[in-house]
C-alpha cells in the first residue's frame, strides 16, 4: 500500500503565504482527493519568522504533517521578492495560532536550506546543546524523521520531528523565537514551571500547544489528544 508520507505528487504555489499540495495518495480509508493548505508568511527583519498554522479537520491530520514537513524543503523556493513588502499579519480569531516570532540568530532569517537528520543527538549538535527534546511518544505513535533548516547546517533555527500511527500524526516543532504576542482562543497550562498555551483537539481541530523557554519556541500539533500533548511537553529534557 503506497506510504501517504512518501506520495507527494505535485507542489503548487498558490500565493506568497500559501502553500497547495494536492494529488496526494492516502490510506486506502481516505482515497478521496485531497486539497490542503497550510500558510506560511516570512516577515524580513531583526527577527526570524512569522508563522501560521491553520488547522483542518482530523481526518487529514496526516496530510498537515506531510505539508509541513514539505514546507521545511519547499519554502525557499516559494518565497518571492516582494515578500518584504507583505503587509504584517493581524492576530484574528479566525487566525487564532499566529505567533510572531523575534530573536533568530541566524544571519537569514528566511529559511535557505534543509536537512533530514539521522538521531536526536545529531539535532542537538547542529541545533544546540541548550535544545530541550521529547523524551515520551505515545503509545503505537512512532517517530518517523527529524528535520532541520536555516541558512547554513551550522546554523539550524528550526527542528520539526513527525510522528505517525496508521492514518494519524502529530508534530513537534522547535525553534528560535522569543515570545512577543499572545493570539486568542488559547488556554494557559503549566509545563515544569514554564506557562504553555493551548487549543484543546475537537472534531474539527486538531491539537495545538505553544510554550517558550529560554527563547525557544516549542510547538506540538496533531492528531492527540490533549492530555498526550500535555504529557508530551512535560517530558521535554
């Protein structure tokens, strides 16, 4: 049965912030054709990166992570010149994950290059020995690859795991940012200490939970449920 991470068939660009990958291959429960979107908007400046995730409904969970990991290798080649001169995005509430993002550094902060990296320890060497990393998985859910990318090897911002079980995934993402604003809808939790924020998983969203530590952005985005995110994030060491 054709393996849904590995059957991208086409990427598109659609505008500067999005990104459209369709023709895809699922699990023979999900052969419809999907089209899924996830946007992205690069914001040049002192700090690095404005992001946002727009969560879909559960059943293409799997399709986010494949987009966002493709986004990892695409998102140079998607990124135009004019992008300095995109208007700077507004937290809304129908935009309620968009973080901004500030204290990259990385020389670019739009990212140049990828990696796939070969084990946890590899992420920490090229990421930084400072880097707090997941030590539980739940149950059935596998690690499936580790990503990196900044302007150079030897300049990683951005470390992005997937994780997959069957059809449904979930993601861990972790990158240099300081905190500058909060968006709406979010609940505040403790993680060791550290305020989290989250957007607990419904029918139509999936999991979604921020924190920062040491000006390091963690993110975890899935297919969980809440409490396995939350116990997730408590086992970052």
């Amino acid at each position: 049965m054709t393996d849904p991470k590995k059957d991208i068939k086409k990427v598109l660009s659609e505008e500067l912030d999005q990104t459209l990958f369709e023709s895809l291959d699922f699990h023979s429960r999900l052969q419809d054709e999907v089209r899924e979107k996830l946007t992205v908007d690069y914001q040049k400046g002192n700090g690095p990166t404005w992001l946002a995730f727009f969560r879909k409904r559960r059943v293409y969970s799997t399709m986010l992570v494949t987009a966002a990991v493709c986004l990892v290798f695409f998102s140079s080649w998607l990124l135009r010149e004019d992008n300095s001169n995109q208007a700077q995005p507004k937290t809304t509430l129908d935009n309620p994950t968009l973080f901004r993002s500030e204290g990259n550094n990385s020389t670019d902060p739009l990212v140049r290059k990828s990696w796939a990296l070969n084990s946890e320890n590899e992420a920490r060497q090229v990421f930084g020995t400072d880097v707090l990393l997941p030590t539980y998985t739940p149950d059935q859910y596998k690690l499936d690859g580790i990503y990196g990318y900044g302007s150079s090897k030897e300049q990683i911002n951005k470390l992005v795991f997937t994780y997959f079980h069957e059809d449904q995934s979930y993601l861990v993402i972790i990158e240099r940012n300081m905190l500058e604003d909060i968006p709406h809808r979010f609940e505040e939790l403790d993680i060791n200490g550290t305020k989290g924020y989250l957007i607990p998983v419904d029918e139509n969203t999936d999991t979604e939970l921020h924190w920062y530590l040491n000006d390091i952005h963690y993110m975890i985005i899935g297919a969980i449920p809440t409490e396995e995110a939350v116990k997730i994030a408590k086992s970052f060491k």
